[in-house]
C-alpha cells in the first residue's frame, strides 16, 4: 500500500502504472487494426507519467517552503526577543550586545534570502552551466539550522578549481536537499555528515558525495531502494519530511535524464554514501531502452538486478568502508553496492 499520498497523487500512480502493464500487454495480444487504441493509451501513459511528475515537484518545493517559513521564523523570533530586552533595558552593555544579536539575526535573514532568490533563478527548466559548489552552499544555508537541532557534525570537504556544470539547477538542488535529508534522519541521536564535491577525470564529471554514519541499508533493501514508493520509514518525521517512497526515484530518473549515475554504497552498521556523478558536458539525447533496462553514463553497462552484493560493490574513489568508522567495532563488514 502506497502511504503518505495525497488521494490525486496515488490515483495517478496507480492509474499510470496500470495503464503501462496494459498497454505492454496489448502490443502482443492485438491485431494492427487495434494499433490507433493502443496509440491513444500509450499517449495517455505519457500525460499521466507528466502529471506524477508535477505531483513530485510540488511535493519538493512544499517541504522547500516549509524549511525556508522555519527559517525565517527563528530570525523574527531572535529580533523580537532581543529588541523587547533592548527595549526593557536601559544600560549600554545589555543594549549593545541586543543590538548585536539582532544585527547578526539580520544578516543570517540576508544569507536565507540570497539563497531563495538563487533557487529561483534556478527554476529554469533549460541545462545551464552552473556551479555545484554554488547550488551546495544555497541548500547548506536552508538546512543548517535543521542539522544543528539534530546534532548533525558537517564536515564539507570542496576541490578548488571545481568547472562549471551543463544542468538543470532546481532539478540537481532537489536531488541534493534529498540525499541531505535522508542523510540527517538516518541519524536521530546526531553524528557526522560528510559532504564532498570534486572533479573526475576519468568519468569527465564532477562527483557529489553525501555520507552518513547511520545504521546502514540491508542488501536486501539496497536493491529496491530506487524503486517508486518503496520506503522504510513509518512516514514523515516530525519535521514533516520524508515517507512516501517518491524521493530517490525522482533522484535517479533526475541524474538519468542529465547523462550521470547516481551510486550507492553501504554498511550495516556503519553508513551509507550517496555518489552523484554529473557530467560536465549536456549529455546527448538517450534513446529509449526496454522497459526492464536501465542506462547507465557508461552506455556499455546494464544494472542486472539479479547480482550479488559481492558482484556490485566498488569504492568508486572513495576509502574503502572497512575504514568506515563504526558505533560497533564488532559488527561484521557486510559492504553493499548499487548503480543507477
């Protein structure tokens, strides 16, 4: 059962996906003078797969406004309260440091504000060179508060000299807010966050990594995890984000539809890296693939959902997870890998 759904939204999936089995169906069953019909389905699997995707969209840019409201609500607070002490309190020390407090709550108002009005010049939906480094800055200002409730260590580790992008930003901002949140509830009593950004040579691609030290995600589960609406959380957390199975669907068939891959590493019991490959240059039109198929950058490489964990797993560049720091030593390395 599809939870956290609005009743729109899970019709349309399920109509959509509905449609889709049917219309695969009818291709070997019908004669050619039944092809108009199965035109007229396929045309309207389309326009609904379009209104999921709005559906998804709106979903993002909710939680988006919803993080942006709070933000700005602990600024008007951090003013109010120290204007009202200013106001109570007629010496010079107790003013200067309102006057101080609120200055400062002036300026994080300024840094949320430059970063809304980034996320809006990125609603372009043409490819744009566009800084990663840029786009990551802008969310971290949305989100930093929010990590610091949770007890949430950043560590942001950023190569100088980093080229410009060929991508659509809001998709890539939507991408990134994903993998950051997914990343803070996979701790809730707080931990380490590491955040990496560099260049790759080999793959002509700029790599964003997003690293959590949570609990890990089962081989098992690894293998479904990019699948529309499956999700292992209970629903959205107190914050109202997150539970419905739609984000890292959305994510791959985002990174896809840019030329990249989007890569999975994990450990039970030590954490899980999400990898972004992005491709410097606008990638060329992809034809389209059997349904069972996925394409990777690499078009020479089929994700084959039948291999071993032990088949999949890589470093991709990145230390190796034994060194993974752990909150059992004694747990054992059970290194799980997946590529979309």
């Amino acid at each position: 059962m599809i939870r956290n759904l609005s009743p729109v939204s899970q019709r349309t999936w399920t109509r959509c996906r509905n449609l889709g089995r049917l219309y695969q169906l009818g291709k070997t069953l019908v004669n050619p003078c039944q092809h108009n019909e199965l035109d007229d389905l396929k045309r309207e699997v389309v326009a609904l797969k379009k209104q999921l995707e709005q559906a998804q969209r709106m979903t993002a840019l909710g939680e988006l406004v919803s993080t942006t409201t709070h933000e700005f609500n602990n600024v008007l607070m951090t003013i109010l309260n120290y204007a009202k002490m200013g106001l109570r309190h007629e010496d010079k020390i107790t003013r200067d440091k309102a006057f101080n407090k609120i200055y400062t709550a002036g300026q994080r108002a300024a840094k949320i504000t430059n970063s809304v009005l980034g996320m809006a010049r990125n609603r372009s939906d043409q490819f744009e060179q566009t800084s990663l480094a840029k786009i990551l800055d802008e969310s971290m200002v949305l989100l930093e508060r929010e990590m610091q409730k949770y007890r949430i260590s950043l560590e942001m580790e950023i190569e100088e000299g980093l080229p410009e992008v060929a991508v659509i930003g809001n998709q890539i901002q939507q991408v990134l807010m994903n993998l950051l949140i997914n990343a803070r509830q996979a701790m809730p009593d707080g931990g380490r966050l590491i955040i990496r950004l560099k260049k790759n040579l080999e793959n002509r691609s700029v790599d964003l990594s997003v690293r959590d030290f949570g609990p890990g995600i089962s081989a098992d589960t690894i293998r479904r995890i990019f699948d529309p609406y499956f999700t292992t959380k209970s629903g959205p957390d107190e914050s109202g984000k997150g539970g419905t199975g739609i984000g890292l669907s959305t994510c791959k068939n985002i990174i896809e539809a840019h030329g990249g891959k989007i890569r999975v590493e994990s450990s039970v019991g030590k954490g899980t890296c999400f990898t972004l490959l992005i491709p410097i240059e606008r990638p060329q039109p992809i034809s389209t693939l059997p349904a069972n198929a996925t394409l990777l950058h690499n078009p020479t490489l089929l994700h084959n959902p039948t291999s071993t964990p032990a088949q999949q797993s890589s470093n991709f560049g990145h230390p190796p997870a034994s060194s993974w720091p752990t909150h059992q030593p004694s747990a054992p390395l059970a290194m799980s890998t997946k590529e979309a």
